[in-house]
C-alpha cells in the first residue's frame, strides 16, 4: 500500500510538472494550473551586497538594467554568455528596498524572473531588498502584525463615497485601549496605496512598534487626489483612468481636499478606538502630500499637533492665492503658532528638485519666528527618502 | 497678477514634463517624480468588442500576445507597421476579465503600456476587461462599496501568527446587524490575496448585493498553505518565499490546515458582527481550496450548511488515508448527512483536468445516497470559470 501510494503521489506530482512547464509557454487559456516562473533566479543578492541581474533572451542585441541605486545612477549594460543569459552585477549597494527596470532591445519591461514588483505611477518595476540597515524595516519581522484595512467613507463636501487605507496596530482592539493618529499623505500620481506599496507604512510601524520606538498609532492614509475616488483600477472609471501625475489632473489646486479634511478625520473618529484631541493627531505627507499637509494644518487650527513635511511642494507661485484655502498663509502662520504645536518638521534631500522652495519657505518661517526642526539628507525626490523620513518621524509622535 | 500666475503655472508644468521625460528614460535615482506610461494606449478595446494590442518595439523580430481568451487559443502573432509598433486585434471576445503577457523575441512580459497587472502564483500578467456581461460584476460600479481588511490571527494549532482577507458589506458597523459568513479558499499556488486579485470577490459581492441578488455577508478568504505565515512577500521569509505551487511544498498533505480551521471561525466570531451558526456559514474553495473544503466539512460537522466545490481536486490517490483528516471518508459524509445542510454545490468545466475526478466523487454521492447539486460549464480550470461560480453560489446562501 505504501509503495503504491508513493507511486500515486509521483504521478500526481508528474503530471502537475508536466501541465506546469506545457501552459508555462503555451496559451493559458485551459488550465490555469502551474503557472510559475522558469529556473532562472534574479535578482541575486551576494553575499557582499552586490546584485546580480540574469536575463534569458537569446536573441536580444542589448539588455540594460535601469535602477533607483545611486551608484553608477543606477545604470548597468548586461553581457551574454554562451547559454544566452545576459548578466550583470552592482557594485555593493547600501541597505534599502530599490526597484528597476531590464530593457531589452530599447523596450521597457519587468525582469522576467523576479515575480515581486510594485506600481509606481504609471509603471510597473521589479524589486528587491538589501538587508543590515534601513531596509531591515522594510521587510516583515516575526513580531506582532498590525493589520491593515481599506475603507470606504462618504464625502459630503466632495459628493462621492472615496477610499483610504487604515494601519491599526498590533494590540488594536484586543481591549478598550484607544489610540493616536497619523495622517499620511502620498503625492503626486499617488493614491491610498502609494504609502502601503512603496512606502512600506505597514511594515515600518510594526517594526518600530515592536522595537518600542514608536508609540502604538493608527495610520491613515487617504487619496488626495480630490476628483477621483479612489487608486486606479478601484474607482467606477475602472481601467479607463490610467494613472498619471496628479497636476496634470483637474482639481489640483482647487483646494477642495485640504478644506474637506476635517471629514476625514471625523470618520475615523467616529469608526476607529481614537483619541481624538489635537495633542493626539499628526498629519504629514510626501511632495503633494507635504503641500497639502501644510495647507490641511493652516486651515484647521487646532486639529494637530504635529505635522511633517516630506520633499514637500511648497512653490506658491502657480496658486490662485485668492482661493480661502491659500489666503493669508502669514495670519494662519500666526494663528497656528498661537495655537501652539508640538512638532513641525521639514525635512528634504539636498539634490531635490524642490530643495530651493524649501529654502524659501524656511525663510518666511524664520521671519515670521515660526518655530520648525528641519532634517536634510542626501539624495533627491526619491521613495528611499520617503521612507526613512517616515522611520524617523514616527518615534517623534505623541 | 493673472497673467503671471498663469506664467508660473504653464512653467511649473513644463517643468515637471521635462523632469518626466527624462526620468522616465533614464536612471530613477535622484528624482522620483513623472513616473508614468509613453503616449502609446494598449490595450485598445475597440468598439465591437476585438482587441487590438499595440507594442512598440523596433528592433524586435518577433511579437506574440499570450492571452487566456478561448478563441484563437488566446494567441496572436503581431505585425510591425512603419513607425516599428507592433500590432494584432483579437475576434470579438465575450465579457470577461483576461489576462495576458508579450513575447518579444522569445522573452515573455508584461505589455508595456498597459499600467494594470495581476500576480497568479509566479507570474505577472497583463490585465483587461470586456463589458457587457460577467465582467460587469468584476469591476468597480457607483454603488455602496465594502471594505476589505488584511487581518492577523494566532493560530496555536499551526503555532504561528497567520494573515487573511476580509471583506464586510458596505452597511457592515453602521448599525448593531451582524452577518453571515462565507469562507472562501484559494487553490494550489494561490494565497490570500487570490480571490481578491484574480476572483475579485470585493466587486461581485458588492455589485450582487447592490442588486439585491445576495444577502449582505462577510467573506473570508484565509491563506490555504499550512506551513505559511501568509503571501509572498508578506511573510518573514520576505522575497526568499517566491511563490510556487502548493503541490510542491511541504505539509500540503498533512491536514493540519483543514483540522485548524475551527480557529479561523472563531477568530472571526469574536472579531467581526457574525451570526455564529450553521444556517449562517458556508465555505467554498477552488482547486485545492475545494479539496479542502471538502475535509473542513467533514471534520466540522454541524459548522456549515452550505458547501461549494468549485473544479475541486478530489483525487484521493495521493493522500494518506490513515490520518485523522482522511480517514474514514464514508463515515464522515454519513455524518453530514444526519447532521443536514441547505447545499452541496458541485461545479466544474468539462474541459477541466479534474473532471473526472469530480464525476468519480459524485458517483461515490450517489451511492452513499448523499445529496448535492452538479454545476457543468464549458472551459477548464480558470479563473474565468470560478469567478462565474461564485457569482452563481453566492445568491444561493443564507
């Protein structure tokens, strides 16, 4: 009986082989069973942080690696060997998450290998992960997970039911304990899974969580793109709205979603264990996101206690400045700081397009004796930013 | 003033598509903005329903589209044109969701103008959809929308945390209503992100209920690998665990998942508005999920009343039949029996690997006296046909 169950399961496992490797470079218009990548493994990350791409394409003239590394600005020309397999590996990269992009023959594409990837805009990259530092906190941990949720809420200002992705931490709901709340914005081509996806929220608060470097908080992260409901592909538009860059939509700079914020706020204390006081709520967002963060903060007084921005769109010169939501920034300035808050933190690569506008705008604070922290890195408008400005501003809140 | 506002405006845009442009051809480390798709529009669904796959590719030599539409066998040779876009248009195709993926000489990818994309098991595919039929209920409508959360349980019989989907109905939390409960299983290679992705339950639940075709219910959809914590790249292996077939890991037949799924129900019993009977519980997988399915009913008699198996693997020949999970099968479905259910559901195509299998099963039914209903629709073991089963069981429930 042994034997012959043995044999039954070889079969089994035969003919799943079999099916697997005949649909895997055939129509999967049948039997959608095996689907599965070849043998080939790449990315392969050495042991000395280098990274080798591998790429199957015999009859390819060129192939490139295009990447968010900074060395060599991320650039790499893959050489053939006999089998047909172009390679090429990094210098050592520093610990991060990077994502890039094989182009064959002058197309564009995913490396057909490595099944992860993530949508960044309007294009897709492949991923990986170098360990010992930053990216450690990136990654999932055997600790506590918190769980993550997307919500739809009603808009009453802006007449559409629109989504948001809510992190409730670890402990959440497991007594009557109540919690703090960080408002975080994406930017521009961004939407509710811009800091879930790229900005890896979920797995860094965990981390710092677990680590007890930052309080246990709820992070909520909306759409800030204020004409549409939600990311592409989730709203009624279904695949007709491709994504694209925020400012080359309609609505960019009506202000209508910094002055319908305080709807979302009033959702989420109404549908989540909250503190819902000023000393308890955070806002801070990435480029569009920091813009809106600033102007979400002038326009509600009271509402929080601390706010970040991050590379944030702070050129003031393309607004109708006569819009309520844009007038009299010096009064609201004032009325901010008679307010008082606990934090405001700016914070921006030295190589940032945006850079100068910072400047510009930390000015304006200084002779107005408004109070911030400012944090300069290296770098430029990147997502490898993002994330450790994230990593370093959660442990300041509450 | 207007005049220069509208200067500025009209520079900060150019600025930003000339920051696009660049970026989008060159290396992605100094400034992540502009991010997104060239001019060229693929797929393009034309009005009759044909679909014309667009592909620019000039020094390509050959460009095939792989797709999983039952005409032509889902493929298609394309032909450059002068400016070096490569080009093909199907038949008309019924309504559906497709997937697909180019082959430019010999390397399979993604489309590269085609921004949506789903993962199923180890490869990435390019995504469209055709309206006017079942695809109606497999995208997002302007009705009342459910929420969709990714929740962490402790299993102790599986000795780990463990991560599933949930969806609620959008009047779920508004009011003191508590709900009944499908449980839906993924099959062989598939996680708790496959009847998200591929299934797309959050829609069709959505839009049966908004019809009023199906009872308001909470879906369950756990991760059906045993020895995982959760999805690819969701679990503390990170992007170690590339995705493979079930069938290929270890553990896939030991039942310890199947005899642990009383912990899922009562974690969702103590976490979510359920109404916690048999009337009010149904569980339904396909492929492997069906298979288990089948050994949770068994195990648990007097949990479920509804019972679907969807192209379900019912080859007992390779399971070891002397572990409890297994074991006594005659006995078990005598069990079920006197204990009584509302359904047992059977579906499955004819063109399906396992459909013999599925009319060997109904045959030992027969002679056991053991009620079901059969399901037979054309095609085979494809996403195609389980989300058209599930959009045919779920008005059956409760």
């Amino acid at each position: 009986m042994k034997t012959s169950r043995h044999t039954c399961s070889i079969l089994w496992k035969t003919a799943i082989s079999a099916l697997a490797l005949c649909i895997s470079f055939t129509a999967a218009s049948q039997q959608n069973v095996g689907f599965r990548q070849g043998d080939l493994i790449s990315p392969v990350i050495n042991s000395d942080n280098t990274v080798t791409f591998l790429v199957h394409a015999p009859m390819a003239k060129e192939v490139q690696v295009f990447g968010d590394w900074e060395a060599d600005n991320g650039y790499g020309k893959l050489e053939k060997d006999a089998e047909g397999i172009w390679k090429f590996t990094t210098v050592p990269l520093p610990s991060e998450m990077y994502t890039y992009r094989i182009m064959i023959d002058g197309v564009m594409g995913l490396d057909p290998s490595n099944p992860f990837t993530r949508r960044d805009v309007g294009n897709n990259f492949s991923i990986f992960y170098i360990d010992g530092g930053y990216a450690d906190y990136y990654q999932v941990k055997d600790v506590p997970h918190g769980n993550l949720s997307y919500v739809w809420y009603q808009s009453e200002k802006l007449g559409t039911e629109r989504r948001m992705s809510v992190y409730t931490p670890p402990c959440y709901g497991r007594g009557k304990k109540r919690y703090p709340v960080l408002y975080l914005l994406h930017g521009s081509g961004g939407d509710e899974n811009a800091w879930i996806e790229l900005g890896h929220t979920v797995r860094i608060m965990d981390n710092l969580i677990a680590e007890g470097k930052a309080e246990p908080m709820i992070v909520v992260m909306p759409n800030g793109n204020s004409l549409k409901q939600a990311a592409p592909g989730e709203t009624s538009e279904n695949l007709e709205y491709r994504p694209v860059m925020t400012n080359m939509m309609p609505g960019y700079k009506n202000g209508n979603y910094e002055m319908a914020f305080d709807e979302i706020v009033n959702y989420i204390d109404n549908h989540f264990r909250t503190i819902a006081k000023k000393e308890m709520r955070a806002v801070a967002g990435l480029s569009m996101g920091g813009f809106h963060s600033l102007f979400i903060a002038l326009n509600h007084p009271g509402m929080f206690d601390y706010i970040g921005l991050f590379s944030a769109g702070l050129n003031t010169a393309f607004l109708d400045m006569s819009l309520p939501v844009y007038s009299d920034m010096e009064k609201k300035l004032e009325n901010l700081k008679e307010e008082g808050y606990e934090l405001f933190w700016i914070a921006i690569g030295k190589d940032d397009f945006l850079y100068q506008d910072n400047l510009k705008f930390m000015k304006t604070c200084d002779e107005a004796g408004f109070d911030y922290k400012y944090h300069e890195t290296s770098r430029g408008h990147i997502w490898a930013n993002w994330r450790q400005y994230l990593l370093l501003f959660a442990p300041m809140l509450f």
